[in-house]
C-alpha cells in the first residue's frame, strides 16, 4: 500500500510528527501484524516471537515504541519525552481496559471536539447520559495547566452514568486535553463517592479526515463484568459514530467564527485556540482558510 494508492495526504505538522500515537490495542496485534496508516504514512505493527511490540514504516524503518495502558504507542518524528501520564492506572483497584477501537471517516480534532461536548448528551445518548427536559449545560471553567486543557467545575444530569449505575444522578465531570488527538474524562463514579472514573479516547489518525478511536477505561467498578462495560461504551460510541461521520466538514474549523458557537461549546473554543497556537494543520481547517470558507458559504456546522 503506496501513498499513491492510498489518496491521502501526509502530514508535515512538527507538533503532531513529533506525538506519540496510539496505534493499536497490544491484544489487537497478538492476534497477528495489523498493516495500516498513521498521518497518511503506510506501516506495519505487530508483537514478535520475544513479546516485544515494533512498529515499522512501508520502506522498513523500525519506529519508536512504547506500551503504555495497553497500546501500542509509535511516531514518526522525535517526541519530547513520553506518553501523557494517566496515574490512576497504578491504582489496584481499578479496572484497565481497552473498551473498544472504531474506525469512523472523521478528523481526529473532530473525534476530540465530540469527546468534549456535554450538550449534544440529551439527544444523542438519550436515556443514557442524558434526557430532556434535561438540557441546560451549567457554567463550567476552561483553564490551562502545564501545557494541557482543563474543563473543571462540570456536571451534568444523567440517566445512568456508567454500567454499574443503577439510578439517575448529577455527574461531576472533569476534561482533560493532554495530547492534540486524544483527551480524558474524569467521571463521578458510582462505585467509589471519593474517587473517579477514568476515560480516555486515544485516537490513531490513519489521515486527516479517518481515525481509529480507541476508547480506554480504569474504572472503579468491581461489579460488571468486562463485557457489561465494554457493552455500555459500545453503545455509546454507536450513537457518536453517525454524528461524527455525517459533520460537515470532516476537517475541523479553527476560526471560531466559520461555526456558531454557544455558551456549552466553551471547551470546544479553547480547544480550537490550542491548536492554533500549537501550529496543527493536519485534521483541521486553519483559521484564515476557516473564515474564507465561512463568509463563502455561511456558518459550517451549527449544533
């Protein structure tokens, strides 16, 4: 597979060569070599007769690996250091666990953007996460720590919050953006009243406008079966899929002026303003092209 035969175009973005990625599930590739695309380059991955997990572009470089959480992480540049740290995976008690990979025909930063938006809850996951007349997104804070997002201070009224849930309750929510393709969700836990649940999208970009998101939990439920937990999360995935695939464009507006934001979309502004200044242009819509797109055709994408 050449990039010729593929279509699609590389990427030249420095702060996004230089990440490291999440390719694949490391239970993914015991099952055998996985041959797939990341930033539009051709490569191969898989586990070796010793164990070990390699990674190797279409011309026969071996790239960098590591195995964090679960996951075979690789790069095609140099990165600064390691996977972002998710500390709560230290915790005994915890369930790790990859819930599901998907592959859906969207922009990684759309994936993100989704990831981040508590009001489309009530619609698209009704009876779930959310449920009219329960609509009302309350003010919460965006700030930025050490590099990475924070929405902090955010709750929401939830049908049945996690697989273990037995009754509706108030969710406390905390985002976290770490990585320009991947986020976490710290989540009230119906487990444990002093602790949350850990959720994360690691998403592995085979191009600009098609990904396959990896969703990963270490949760506090001792209850559920692996199953029971990986079924809620598919089904809640299920949902976003169409969503995400039918957004148009694919590619993420920066300008936040080309779609037409509201008090709810806070998280989604910082986020586009993150990526500004972080310089990506790869999965997304630069803010000049953005606003001549927009005055061309109107807002983009309205919720």
């Amino acid at each position: 597979m050449t990039m010729a035969e593929t279509g699609t175009r590389s990427c030249s973005d420095p702060v996004i060569l230089n990440q490291w990625h999440a390719v694949a599930d490391l239970n993914e590739i015991r099952r055998g070599p996985l041959r797939t695309l990341l930033l539009g380059a051709p490569l191969t991955c898989w586990i070796d007769d010793d164990g070990t997990a390699r990674a190797r572009t279409e011309s026969g470089g071996e790239l960098e690996v590591r195995t964090d959480y679960g996951y075979l992480w690789t790069t095609l540049g140099e990165p600064d250091g390691g996977v972002f740290a998710v500390p709560e995976t230290y915790e005994d008690d915890r369930r790790t666990l990859n819930a599901l990979t998907v592959g859906i025909q969207v922009s990684a930063p759309r994936a993100v953007e989704n990831f981040l938006d508590m009001a489309h809850f009530p619609y698209v996951h009704a009876g779930v996460l959310g449920e009219e007349p329960h609509t009302e997104v309350a003010e919460y804070r965006v700030e930025e720590r050490d590099g990475e997002l924070w929405a902090v201070d955010c709750v929401f009224y939830q049908p049945r919050a996690a697989a273990a849930s037995s009754q509706a309750v108030l969710a406390e929510y905390i985002y976290r953006v770490p990585h320009p393709y991947s986020a976490m969700l710290y989540k009230s836990s119906p487990s444990d009243a002093d602790r949350m649940d850990a959720i994360g999208i690691f998403i592995h970009p085979l191009t600009d406008t098609r990904i396959r998101a990896h969703l990963f939990l270490s949760v506090l439920d001792q209850v559920s079966a692996d199953q029971q937990i990986r079924r809620f999360q598919q089904e809640v995935i299920a949902q976003d899929k169409p969503i995400l695939e039918n957004q148009h464009p694919k590619l993420l507006p920066l300008d936040p002026r080309a779609e037409t934001p509201i008090r709810a979309d806070r998280s989604a502004i910082a986020y586009r303003r993150w990526l500004s200044r972080l310089g990506v242009t790869y999965g997304v819509i630069p803010a000049l092209e953005a606003e001549r797109v927009g005055g061309e055709s109107g807002a983009l994408w309205q919720r």
